[in-house]
C-alpha cells in the first residue's frame, strides 16, 4: 500500500489547515489509519487515529483542535486542524495499520511540512 499525503503550507498561528492522505487501495476494512507529527530534534509523536468502524482518538494536545476523519470510498484519511499554534509545526506523516494473520503491518505515507508562524 502507498500512502500519498498532501496539504502542507505555511500558515499564521491561529489559522486552519486540512491535510489528506490518500491509499493506494481500498482502506475499508479492520484496520486504523493515524496521522504522526515529528518537530525538528524531536520524536515521532502519535496525534490522532481513527478506526475503520469511526472511532476516534486524539493526542491532549491536539484535542478539541483537530478533527480526523476518513472517507473509505475515496481511501482518504484527512486531518482537519484549526486553531494552530507555533508548536503544531512540524512534518506530519499518516499511517496505515493492517491487522493480519501474524500481527500488525504499518505503511507510512512521505511526510508533509507544516509550518505556523507566530
């Protein structure tokens, strides 16, 4: 599976941004799809998830801020961010997690920059 994600941009604090994240095959199933974020010199961090049935999960510093969503007839993943501040810059990547026979296989899409300034 090839994940293509897409919406980087520079944006002012307090400003929205809507990035996606598109699969190279149908993502309906048992799986969950997630977006990471990683700042420059830090780790990968998780921010949020979303299952296949919906279910939603979100990082407390993003809670409230950003939305996930996923559109299975578009095989489309998208986090929706509002209200942005300095410290959501960095590159965001979204991931794929399969549940298979032998356990859990991760795809990961190139990472997306994103850049609010103060």
């Amino acid at each position: 599976v090839q994940l293509q994600a897409s919406g980087r941009g520079l944006v002012q604090a307090g400003g929205s941004l809507r990035l996606s994240c598109a699969a190279s095959e149908s993502i309906f199933g048992f799986n969950v799809m997630a977006w990471y974020r990683q700042a420059p010199g830090k780790q990968r961090d998780l921010v949020a998830t979303i299952t296949g049935s919906g279910s939603t999960n979100y990082a407390g510093s993003v809670k409230g801020r950003f939305t996930i969503s996923r559109d299975n007839t578009k095989n489309t993943v998208y986090l929706q961010m509002n209200t942005l501040k300095p410290e959501d810059t960095a590159v965001y990547y979204c991931n794929l997690r399969k549940f298979v026979a032998t356990g859990t296989r991760d795809y990961w899409g190139q990472g997306t920059l994103v850049t609010v300034s103060s």
